[in-house]
C-alpha cells in the first residue's frame, strides 16, 4: 500500500480476502499509477504470478482501461524490451506464488521457495533491461519486502505519519490500544516509524559505485518518480523523503556500456546460522593458564558448519577453524592465556558474519 499509495488508509493489518460473492470495499485513495494517468505519462505494471495485482486493493484499478496495464511478466515485459515499447514508468510484482521471490528454501511461510531460482529469475528482468535499447536511458531499482533472519543494529527509525490517519481496524487486546480503548501514543502504533531494514538495489547506467548510508522508506521510490515527473505529492510521507539523487551521476553515466553479469553460482554454502555469542570459562582469566571458549549459534544448525576463527592479540594455539556438527549449537575449545595483557578478543566468522568475544585477564 506505501509502494502504491505512500499510506496504508488507517489499515494496520491485511485487509481480509472476499468471502464468497462479499468483498472488503477497495481503498479510495490516490495511487501513483492515478497520478500518472493524469500527467499522461505511460506506465504498466508486470505481475510474474497469475494472482491478482495489489493494485487491485485501489478503488483505481476498477476504473475504465486500468485494468488493461497490468500484465503478465512473460511475454510482455520482454516483448516490450524487445520492441523499445517499456512505458515510462513500471513496476514489476515478484513471483511469491510461483517460487520467483528469494524467499530461501525453509522459509516455512513460503510455497517451497529456493532462493536460486528467484536470483534466476531476477537476473532473467536485469540481464534483459541491459542488453536492450532502453538500457541507456533507465533506472532499474530492486528491493525486497523483508529483512531477511539476522540480527540488524539499526533500529526502525522514526517517520512523518503519511495522513494523520490513525489505525481503525485494531482488534480486541491490540498492543495498541489502552484499556479504555483509545490509541496509545507509541509511533508504532499510529504509523509514525519505518518496519525493519530491507535491501535496495538500484541498476542503470547512471549508478554510482555507493553505499548510501542516508534512512529512507518506500515512499523514495514515489519521490523519485514524483520528481521526475513534476507530480505532486500523495502524501507526507512521500513528501518527506529525501531524494534518490545521490546514487546518480547523470553527466557521465559510469555505466553507460553495461557491466557481462557473471554466472550465477549455486554451488556456494548456504549459510543460514549466525554466532549468537562467545563467552570464556573461566571470565576473568589468570595469565598463563588454560581458559576454554564457548561458541554458540544462533539455533540449532540443520547442517554441518565451519567457523572461520581470529583473536586480538594473535594466539599461537588458536585453531584457524573449528567445526560445529549439524544439530547442536555450540561447540569449546581450550586456549591458553597469554601474559603481558588485560583483555582478548577472539572473533568467530560464518560466510563473513562475524561475532566476537572478550575475556579479562587478571
């Protein structure tokens, strides 16, 4: 609803699906897709599973020749390639019914996903976007709709509320709602803070080589439109957003001749555990005698892993690796405690993730 709309119209949850010949009224209110009609900018909407578009929760979709620009992915978005006919603006809606997603294998609310098959897929839209006439005068932005399992230190941040609006399909003994059943003051719980960090990636022969560090929602992407467009704002939400401009270099298009993608691997390990923690027995240590170190995973591991091993300082006895047999949780080991220090640091690493620990020495 915020990708669409930049507001969710009071809905805190997922508005129901039809019951028989009964369906929930459609939202009313403005979607950028509306807008754009009314600038007379073109757009389609690419949807890769036969289920319906969200553009149908809008009451615009019901309108007179909407309908008509959502299409299926296959053949249309690459016919459309193949003929220089993409319309100004599109969106492509993932294949979450079909297995298209990224969801990985195990992910228990998906249907049977795997995640190499979507990164197929995805690079399948990519690919074909570079290799066509479009490429040189697009912008091809990817992002996800969840955070993904490991811990992020970046809390959700704080956000203007799009509306004012607040939730009115809070159910009985809602966390939000106080005992005299009135709204409690909590951001989260009148649309005032963002949902957790998700990626976002974004492609075109423009793209700076940049991490960008700046916090920003959904609501960019409609910003970014909006402002390459002259539209106005759907709400103060999007209004509120910074620009995507610092990812762009538009006087000399970096990547104007498009990058040869490489081939996609899947040979590589799934790493799907992180450490949770390193703890030291005894803490503190005496200097000069043996300590052991305590590795512990975040769960249980479905599989058997390796943990890549360092320390501060660098210890002699110190394995490189140890391993950690598919289904426990943590695995010790004995170490010998240097002299001449008052801390050690050892730092434990799975596909990259580290996690360290520390013990005093006394």
């Amino acid at each position: 609803m915020y990708v669409f709309a930049g507001t969710s119209d009071g809905h805190a949850y997922p508005i129901p699906p039809c019951s028989g010949l009964s369906c929930p009224p459609p939202i009313q209110r403005e979607t950028i897709f509306q807008e754009l009609d009314k600038a007379g900018v073109s757009w389609k909407i690419y949807k890769t599973d036969t289920s319906p578009t969200f553009l149908t929760l809008f009451s615009y979709y019901y309108q007179p020749g909407v309908s008509k620009k959502v299409v299926p992915v296959n053949p249309n978005y690459f016919n459309d390639l193949d003929n220089g006919t993409l319309p100004q603006v599109a969106l492509i809606e993932g294949g979450y019914g079909s297995g298209l997603d990224e969801h990985p294998t195990g992910d228990d609310t998906a249907p049977g996903n795997n995640i190499q098959s979507g990164a197929k897929y995805v690079s399948t839209l990519i690919n074909g976007l570079m290799k066509s006439s479009a490429w040189g005068s697009s912008v091809f932005i990817l992002t996800w709709d969840e955070g993904g399992g490991f811990f992020d230190h970046v809390s959700p941040q704080r956000e203007p509320s799009p509306d004012g609006i607040l939730p009115a399909d809070l159910r009985t003994n809602d966390i939000c709602l106080n005992s005299d059943g009135s709204i409690n003051s909590d951001p989260k719980c009148r649309f005032e803070i963002s949902g957790y960090r998700v990626p976002l990636v974004v492609v075109s022969p423009f793209t700076k080589n940049i991490v960008s560090h700046t916090v920003r929602d959904y609501t960019a992407l409609l910003k970014l439109i909006e402002m390459r467009f002259n539209l106005p704002n759907l709400t103060a939400r999007d209004a509120a957003q910074p620009d995507m401009l610092e990812f762009f270099d538009f006087s000399k298009a970096p990547w104007k001749t498009p990058p040869l993608p490489p081939v996609q691997s899947t040979s590589a390990p799934c790493v799907i555990e992180v450490l949770s923690s390193i703890t030291f027995s005894p803490n503190p240590a005496l200097p000069g005698t043996q300590a052991t170190v305590t590795l512990t995973l975040n769960k249980p591991s479905p599989q058997n892993i390796t943990v890549q091993l360092s320390s501060k300082p660098a210890l002699s006895d110190l394995p490189s690796s140890v391993p950690i047999t598919k289904g426990t949780a943590s695995t010790s080991f004995n170490i010998t405690v240097p002299s001449g220090m008052t801390s050690l640091t050892v730092t434990g690493s799975i596909g990259g993730i580290s996690t360290s620990g520390t013990v005093n020495v006394q």
